[in-house]
C-alpha cells in the first residue's frame, strides 16, 4: 500500500468516504469499528490496508449474490444518488467517496425525517461525517440543485426516486420517495443545519 503515500490528502480521504459506506452496510460489529476508525484518521494509516480488504470483501460478497444488479447489490447504492447528485453540483469538485459520505448523511437525515432511523443513530453517523467530509466549501448546493440532479439519477422514475436507506447497521432497504416539496423542504432544512 506505499501507493497511499503518493495520493493527495483529499484522495485517501474519498476512500475513506467507501470505507464508511461498507462498515455501515456489514453491521453493527463493523459500525462500533467506526468510531475508532474515524477518530484519529492520521494514525489509522497502518490499518488501512485492513479497511480496504474488509471493504472489497464485503463488495465481493455483494457481486456474487446479486451478478446482475437486481436485488440485494442495489444496496450498494446507500449514499450514492445523492453523492453523485454533489459531485455533479460541484462540478466534480467533490471527490467522489466524500460526495458517497455527504450523500449517506443526505439520506440518513431523509431517514430521519420519516422515522425510518432512530435519532441517536443518525447522529452518531451525522457526527463521524461532519468531522471528516465536510468542507467550508458550499459550491452554490441548494435543495433546487440537489433535486434537479437526483431526477437525472438511474434510480429515478416515474416521478420518484427509489433510495437506499438505513434502519441499522446491516439493515439497509429500498425505498421510493416522491419529488414533492416535502422532499425539497427536507433537504433544504438539512443544508440550513
């Protein structure tokens, strides 16, 4: 892994944006891992070479289960319909694994406004991303922004956007939501906060 040492900050951070998605995805042993992990992310250089094979594992097992895309691999998706909604929003500004972070705790907060997370558990997971994925760096984003860029997303149609959300970790399930202005007023209260 000397590779790492030729990376940008910001690159190892993005990874580090994947690794969150995969702890979270796996389970609960795997999330009490995260605090750890994210609390000092400058000394966790000798582990990462674990992040990464525990992250790829848990993708492998994901591949094999579902080739074509159809069932539980669409799991894979937590964070990414807004993450990419970010990344085109900043004109790709944002590395794409922070966008995946930032697009987690989009649709965790969206989670939480429907009751479909507990509020203990979005904040602790809202805290981890705060400290390590946020910038002071706005890139003009508003919920018009962010709306308009979902509705370009693979995961759109027919006038709603099927998400990927999280109960806890490891229990993650797809779920349409409405382009309304109950979705618009959700996320413009979460880019207020």
């Amino acid at each position: 892994l000397d590779f790492l040492d030729s990376l940008p900050k910001e690159a190892v951070n993005s990874g580090y944006g994947e690794i969150l998605k995969f702890m979270l995805i796996a389970g609960k042993q795997n999330f009490k891992g995260l605090k750890f992990i994210f609390s000092n992310l400058s000394n966790q250089r000798d582990n990462l070479h674990q992040y990464i094979y525990e992250s790829l594992n848990i993708k492998k097992v994901f591949i094999e289960e579902d080739e074509f895309d159809l069932g539980m691999r669409r799991l894979l998706n937590y964070g990414h319909t807004f993450g990419h909604a970010l990344e085109l929003a900043s004109d790709y500004a944002i590395a794409h694994g922070i966008a995946v972070a930032r697009g987690i705790d989009i649709v965790n907060y969206i989670a939480l406004r429907k009751e479909f997370i507990s509020n203990s558990l979005y904040q602790a997971i809202h805290t981890i991303i705060k400290e390590n994925f946020y910038s002071d760096k706005q890139y003009g984003i508003n919920q018009h922004v962010l709306v308009d860029n979902t509705r370009r997303d693979k995961k759109s149609s027919n006038g709603m956007l099927n998400l990927v959300f999280l109960k806890n970790p490891g229990n993650l399930f797809i779920h349409p939501i409405q382009f309304d202005s109950e979705l618009s007023d959700i996320l413009g209260n979460y880019l207020q906060e």
